[in-house]
C-alpha cells in the first residue's frame, strides 16, 4: 500500500488519536497542579516522539535481526490496527480507570496512549516499504505529534466546547475509518502473500 506524505500523516494521526486520549490525558492529569499540566503533556508527547522517531531508523535493523519479513509487519500490523480501531468504536465499560497519583511519567501517556503497538508497528511498516522516504516519514511523524500537543494542550477547552457525546460520536468515526483502513492493509498483504505463493510454486 503506497503512501504519501499527506495519508501517512492522517494515518499516524487517526492512530496516536488525540481526541480519542482527551479523556485518558484528562484522567491521569487530575491530581497534577493546573500550571504543570501543560508542561506534562508537552514531556509526554515528546517522549513518544522520541521514541516513535527511534522505531523509524531501527525499525528495518530489528525485522531483520528477527528474520521478519516487510510482508509480516504488514499483516500483524493491519491485524493491531484492527483491534485498536475496535476498541475506538466499542469502547469498554471498565476503560475509566481511577485517578492516578502524582504525576505520570512515560506510562500510560507516552506508552501506550501516543506510541502504542499500533503506532510503532506504522511507523517500521513507512520505513519498511519506502526506505528512501525516511526523512517525508519523519515529517509526517512531527506534523502529527505537533497535532497531538495542540490538541491535548487544549483538551480542556475542546471538551466543554464539545461535549461528551460529541467526542464520543467522533471518537467512532475515527475508528470506523481506522478499520476501513485496517482491512485495506490485511487484504493487500493477503493477495502479496499468496502471490507470493503462486510464484513459489
């Protein structure tokens, strides 16, 4: 599947899902003091660029100290896709988790809400298939942790302009269109690997 510059970025953005981790953010940003929340989004989305940046330029080193296959990374990663997008759209009950304490570091802002499987496993999948595009890859990654930052920054102010139902509704768009994009990803990895195959034999 080609990518450009443009659905690369809506691609990590629909993943990394801003809007969708307003209300994780929120929650775990409760007990900090309101003039170090900003500071702490900013640490965190920082963070999971370092680290998603990380994946971009080892990513390729580690699937071929792992004997994996381009083609591999293509399906596990359209199937975690999959299941985040399910979760976007279904969310569960038991999702509110309480209050944390203090004030979080890297978990569960950085990892897993920003750079999740999902994420990492998209970013070494852009790398993987245009390897020459690394540094339109890299660009696509800062336009879309910028995004986050804004919005996150702004989380307070989006969710009472908004409202709970529609950030909700929103919430299930994105992940209807990440499943769109999910099921394109495992279907062109299913017809290359029995292509694959049919040329084998």
């Amino acid at each position: 599947m080609g990518y450009t510059f443009a659905s690369a970025t809506i691609l990590l953005l629909l993943i990394t899902d801003p809007l969708g981790n307003i209300p994780i953010f929120a929650n775990a940003l409760r007990n900090v003091a309101p003039e170090r929340r900003m500071w702490v989004i900013l640490r965190e989305v920082l963070i999971a660029f370092l680290l998603l940046l990380a994946f971009m330029f080892v990513g390729d080193g580690f699937l071929r100290l792992m004997n994996l296959s381009d083609l591999s990374l293509q399906i596990a990663g359209a199937v975690v896709m999959f299941l985040i997008a399910l979760r976007m759209i279904f969310p569960s009950a038991a999702a509110e988790a309480e209050p944390m304490q203090g004030e979080p570091l890297i978990v569960p802002l950085a990892i897993p809400a920003l750079a999740g499987p999902s994420a990492l496993a998209t970013v070494m999948l852009l790398v993987s298939q245009a390897p020459a595009r690394r540094l339109e890859w890299v660009a696509a990654l800062c336009v879309t942790m910028a995004v986050c930052a804004v919005v996150l920054v702004l989380s307070e102010r989006i969710q009472r302009l908004a409202g709970d139902r529609v950030m909700m509704a929103f919430e299930r768009l994105m992940g209807l269109i990440l499943v769109s994009i999910s099921v394109e990803m495992l279907l062109r990895g299913i017809k290359a690997f029995v292509g694959q195959m049919g040329s084998a034999t």
